[in-house]
C-alpha cells in the first residue's frame, strides 16, 4: 500500500548575499527576498516498508500525475500485481487522468495495477503521507530554495537520508479508533431480532 499526496513549494532567492554560519553563530539572512514562482512536489510512502519518494514537478496537472502513477508502476513496483494507492479527492487524482494523458491501451494497462482509495472529504489527515511530509517540511524546505533545479537536489538528498535511515511511521489509529470517530462512514450492521420481537412478528402477520 502507498500512500500519495502533493505540496506546493516558493521558491525564493536572494536580494543580499547571506553572511555564512561561523561558532557561535548561525547563517544569517537578509528580510528581503525575490520570488521564483512555485514548484509542485508529489510525495509517496509505502506503509509496509521504510521507503519513501519525492518526485518535483512544476506543475500540478492530470498528466503530471499520470506520469507519477505510470513511475510508480513500471519503476518503483514492476513485480507488483496490484499497489493499493492512498490518495485525496482531488479532481486530478481520478483514473480518468491517465486516459488524458495516455492512449488507452497505456491508461488500461497502468490502471490494471493501481487500485485508488481515496479518504473521505475534509479527511486528509487520514493519509499517513501527510505526516511525511510535515518531516520533509521542518528538515528540508525550513530553508530558502531559490530554483527548481536546486529543490531537486535538496529533496533528493533527504529522501535518500530517509530511506537509509530507515525511517518509518508509527502510526496510532487504529481501525477501532476509526470506527468510534467515524460511525458515520461505516454502514450499520442491523441487530439479529430477539424472541419476543419474533413471536410480535409472526403475530401481526395473522
């Protein structure tokens, strides 16, 4: 199972050369800043194992995410039989993307493998990459990245970090957990009638 979300990321430059850390002393920055445009990062987890992805895009669209899905199919898991993907409800986030993006013979093929779980609305806290990337956020991007080319590498670096540190998640809820919290999202189960509702029963039908 792989649980999949997307950031968007500043990129933000320079107006001053920053004075360098020295003992004592930590790197010091100028307030002034120049704006970059944005960059779009899509992270995925595997829950199973300590394995983690960070893909940078400049875009966010359906055929971005499409090409993510088909790496994730033929790069990260060719073995794969099918790989359960853990994802919001974003409009892009749709089987429909890979037909936008590929013949249909292709978005056929990938779909046969990838089997979409999307968590409920408002309810994205569920997906435990929410959490890895709150990490990325206070490890990697508490820092000013001035170009696309340079969040790759810094993401990059990290993800390799994680993964060899072999960080994982410890994830605390549970599925009962889940169903005290969200009743309203599991169907009841009706309660088997008792003898004296089933006697009242056959009574009222004569």
């Amino acid at each position: 199972m792989v649980c999949f979300d997307e950031s968007q990321v500043q990129l933000i430059g320079e107006t001053r050369q920053p004075i360098p850390a020295k003992p004592g002393r930590i790197e010091r920055y100028d307030y002034e800043y120049r704006r970059n445009g944005t960059a779009n990062l899509f992270v995925l987890i595997d829950v199973n194992r300590p394995w983690r992805k960070v893909k940078v895009t400049e875009r966010r669209t359906a055929k971005d995410f499409a090409e993510c899905m088909r790496e994730l199919v033929d790069v990260h898991y060719p073995k794969a039989e099918r790989i359960r993907v853990v994802l919001d409800n974003l409009s892009t986030h749709k089987a429909g993307a890979l037909y936008q993006a590929f013949p249909p013979d292709e978005a056929r093929r990938l779909l046969r493998r990838l089997e979409f779980h999307h968590t409920p609305k408002h309810a994205s806290w569920l997906n435990m990459v929410e959490i890895e990337i709150g990490v990325l956020s206070q490890q990697c991007l508490d820092r000013r990245i001035d170009s696309h080319a340079r969040l790759v590498r810094e993401t990059a670096a990290w993800e390799k970090r994680r993964n060899a540190e072999r960080s994982r998640i410890n994830w605390m809820f549970t599925t009962e957990k889940a169903r005290a919290k969200l009743g309203r999202a599991y169907p009841k189960v009706p309660a088997k009638p008792t003898k004296k509702q089933r006697v009242k029963t056959s009574v009222q039908r004569y």
